[in-house]
C-alpha cells in the first residue's frame, strides 16, 4: 500500500451515535474506515451499508472493520470518538500500531482519571495530576505528537439528519487543524480552528454538568427565564474551572464554550439534558442510566468535577448541588431554592 493510498481514508475508532454521525459527515469528502467491537454491526454496515442502533442509512464510502491495526495501518488521520470511562484503555490497545505520523483528533468530551479509582475520588484524594483529558492521554499511551479535539454544538441525532452545524478542531498543531478542516467542512458543517485546545476539552466536558442542571428545569416544568440564569451562571463556573486549570476565558464564549453549552442545554437531542430532564421528572439516577442506550457523559464529570473543585477550593454552587441532587438524593427543589438565594456579588467577573 502507498502513502497516498493509506492518507486518502480517515478512521474513526467508535460507532456510538456521534462516532456514527462523523463518519457520514467525512464519507462527503473521502473513504472512511469505522471501528467497531461488534462484528454484526460490522457486517450490517459493509453489507447493507446501515446501522441497526440508529435505524441510519449509511454512505457506500463508510467500510466498517473489528480490527484496530488496519484501522493504524490504513489511515494516518484518526477519530477517536469513545466513552471517556474507557478511553485510555482503547488507546492502548491502538498503541502498538500508531506511528509519530500519525493524527489523531478526537471526540470525546469528559475526563479520564489517572491513577485514582473511586474509594479516593470519594475521600477527597483528587489533584489536578489525576485528571486527564482526552489529548493528554493519547499523549500519554501513544508515540502520537499531533492531537486535536473535536468540539462544538455537535448534537449527534441533528447531524445525521443533514442539519446544518458548525464545530471546532482545537490543537497546537496548524496540521492538525487543517486536516480537521480539510476533511469535516461541506455545506452542512463549518469546521472552525482554535490552539487552546485544553479550553476547548474543558469547555466541551464542563457544558454537560450544566446540561444536566437546565434539563432538571425543565422536568420540574420551570421556564425560560431561570433556564437562562443556570446557563449564564454555569459558563461562569466552567470559566472558573477553565481559569484554575490553566487556561483563559477566551475558548468558553465561543463556539466550543456558549455555542455548545447553549445547544446542548437546551435540546432533548442531548443525553445530558435528558438526563437531567428524567430526573426532575422524579426517576432516580440508577433507573435513568440503566434505560439509557448511550451514556450520559456529564454524569461521570459533575462526580470528578465536584471533587476537584473540593480540592482546588473553587466556588461553584450548581455542581456543588447537581452533586447533591443526582449522588446524594438532595431534593430537587430545595437545590433550586439554595441557587436562587445564592449570593452572587457580580454578574460578570472574567473580564
């Protein structure tokens, strides 16, 4: 196999619904190369070009294959697009294929902790050190130089419908960018680049605790109006989340930051909101993640949030309660009233 022939198809390493959604969005300007553990869905797609989980109709040029080392071999450009909980350990596995040349960008917006397991995230042991984001990881288990992350209003169920949207590469890296450019931009999506990347994973991650929050309001039927106020005060908090781990406001009030927050705070599209939307409509965490065919990324963060912000003594009083209320069983209402009192001394304080 050439050179030319391995860089004109892109991988993507996870066939959940934004995996998925990426892949089709790709297949408008090359071949794409989809991983998947499942071997029926691998042969669903390479034989019908469909996926069964999402009743989605798939491009010819998505290939479908279990095989993560043609996945390396075939494609220097790669998505990972994967359960934060699991990440570090599918980019291990890829490892021992990936080469310095390669890029990887990916998907996936929450954290992964790094020598903690859940007895010492419980009892407060957590540091900055123990939280990774996802390009730290691929860093940290691969030879790979060249990382980006996907971010953005990127609401998966909109995407596959051929609506428009636009998203952000984050990366050190002008390649990076570029090729993020390069391959993701068609009529339907506009591909925007940022440097602060570490902003961008915050911003991405962060966005589903509030998520959560705003739909807890909209399942105890409040309106717009207070929906609001969390969704203003919650990019305040994840500015102050951003400021404490080293980076500037600047990647939170734009597409990555308030674009997102904004989208998917909003929509039942996201698994977040409608987490948090079940919730407040009186279903306990268990029930709701035990019916849920994806997860809820946000779930995990407010957990790892929450002790970290414990640790780096931030004020943040809407993860501190969504903590309560989704891990501690604080009644819903009695959070709300607690955030409205609240004694918020500024509206804006960043600038």
């Amino acid at each position: 196999m050439s050179n030319n022939q391995r860089r004109t198809q892109i991988g993507v390493i996870g066939s959940g619904s934004f995996g998925t959604a990426v892949s089709n969005l790709l297949s408008f300007n090359t071949e794409v190369l989809l991983y998947s553990r499942q071997d029926d869905l691998v042969d669903s797609i390479n034989e019908a070009h469909f996926h069964p989980g999402f009743n989605l109709k798939l491009s010819p040029k998505v290939r479908a294959t279990s095989d993560l080392q043609e996945v390396a071999e075939r494609c220097t450009l790669i998505f990972p697009i994967i359960p934060s909980d699991s990440f570090r350990s599918v980019i291990q596995n890829l490892s021992p294929f990936l080469k310095p040349y390669h890029l990887l960008i990916h998907g996936t917006k929450g954290f992964d902790l790094h020598n903690l397991n859940e007895d010492d995230l419980q009892a407060g042991k957590i540091t900055r050190n123990s939280v990774r984001t996802m390009s730290e990881v691929i860093l940290e288990e691969s030879s790979v130089v060249r990382v980006g992350c996907l971010s953005g209003p990127n609401l998966a169920q909109e995407i596959m419908e051929g609506q428009p949207t636009a998203t952000v590469v984050g990366s050190k890296y002008d390649e990076v960018i570029n090729a993020g450019k390069r391959v993701l931009s068609s009529k339907h999506f506009q591909v925007f680049g940022t440097y602060e990347i570490l902003g961008a994973e915050l911003a991405g991650a962060l966005k589903n605790i509030i998520a959560i929050g705003s739909g807890v309001l909209g399942g105890l039927g409040m309106g717009k109006n207070i929906q609001a106020l969390l969704i203003t005060r919650g990019l305040m908090e994840m500015i102050y989340f951003g400021k404490a781990l080293g980076t500037s406001p600047k990647p939170f009030v734009g597409t990555a930051g308030i674009g997102d927050l904004v989208c998917t705070a909003t929509s039942m599209n996201s698994r977040n909101y409608s987490f948090g939307y079940r919730l407040g409509q009186g279903e306990s965490k268990s029930e709701i993640l035990a019916s849920m065919p994806e997860i809820a990324e946000g779930v995990r963060t407010l957990k790892i949030a929450k002790h970290l912000a414990d640790h780096l003594k931030l004020q943040v009083p809407i993860t501190q309660m969504l903590y309560r209320a989704v891990y501690e069983n604080y009644d819903l209402k009695q959070a709300i009233e607690f955030l409205m009192r609240y004694p918020y001394y500024v509206d804006v304080d960043f600038i």
